[in-house]
C-alpha cells in the first residue's frame, strides 16, 4: 500500500483552487515524490514530481514572487 503523507494544504485567494502538496512514497518502491493536487471545484490536476524537478519548480518560484516582491516595494517608494 502506498504512503501518503500531507505536507501541506491551502487555498488560493484569487480563483479559490485548492492545493496540497503530498510526499508519496509507493509500496513497489523507488524514491519518495512530491505530489501536488490542485483542486478546482470538482477537476483535479496531480503532478507527481522527483526531487530535481521540485527543487527547480521551487527555485523558480521563489525568485519570481521576490522580484515582484522587489518591484512593489520599489513602485511605492516612488
């Protein structure tokens, strides 16, 4: 039986999807996957993904939402 472990659960503000992000790890075995399930009303989208493709996915993230961070906090100075 496969195991399954929630990391964690929230919903987004604009277009109240729901996301979770899981840690997988199969009976058959092989290595442990994040598992990210968005939920949108009654569709479901399931990425299960490796540690280098979460590693990127998250490195990109971040340096996305601190630009935008940055280009706020510049445009309120001006």
């Amino acid at each position: 039986m496969d195991h399954i472990t929630s990391l964690d659960k929230f919903a987004v503000p604009v277009g109240r999807q729901e996301i979770e992000l899981q840690q997988i790890e199969y009976a058959s075995g092989g290595m442990p996957q994040l598992r990210l399930r968005i939920r949108e009303r009654s569709r479901f989208t399931v990425f299960d993904i490796d540690l280098q493709t979460a590693e990127r996915w998250g490195r990109a993230m971040i340096a996305w939402s601190q630009a935008q961070a940055q280009a706020q906090a510049q445009s309120g100075q001006e």
